[in-house]
C-alpha cells in the first residue's frame, strides 16, 4: 500500500497498490499493480491497472495492462492482454 519512488531500478514481482516511480521499472508476470507508473523505460510483464508515462514501454506476451500510456516508444509483444489508450510524444 502506498507510493514506491527508486532512483535507479526496481524489478516487481508482486502486489502493489499505489503508485510507482523509478529510472527504470521491470514487472513479472505475478505481479499485480493498481496504480500510475513514471519511468524513464518501463518493462510490463504482470497485470497493471493504472497509466504508465515513460519514454519507452516494452510490453511483454505476459502483461495484462488496463490504462493509458504516454511515451516515445512502445513494443508490444504478441498475446498481451490489452484494454489501452495510448498517445506517443517526441
């Protein structure tokens, strides 16, 4: 419960309610947030509800993600479950 803020990088294999806020940020596929992402790159590979904002989003086959991402770039791998809005900036 509450907000998570790391400098450098945090690698998630569990559940979170609340907020994230890293350099970079790596989920696995047990792991279960309710809460808004800001990284500098974003690895999603658990389930997400909440909207990320990060210069680069890799979403991996194992994610299942509900919300709104804002980035530069974003990968989608095949038989990821998706409920998205998605908007890119330069």
């Amino acid at each position: 419960e509450g907000k998570v803020v790391e400098k450098d990088k945090i690698i998630i294999d569990a559940k979170i309610n609340g907020d994230i806020k890293a350099g970079e940020i790596e989920t696995h596929s047990h792991s279960n947030i309710k809460g808004n992402i800001k990284s500098k790159t974003a690895s999603l590979g658990g389930k997400l509800v909440g909207n990320v904002s990060s210069d680069r989003i890799d979403i991996k086959k194992t994610a299942d993600v509900e919300g709104v991402l804002n980035q530069k770039i974003l990968s989608i791998e095949e038989g990821a479950h998706l409920k998205i809005k998605t908007e890119t900036y330069k």
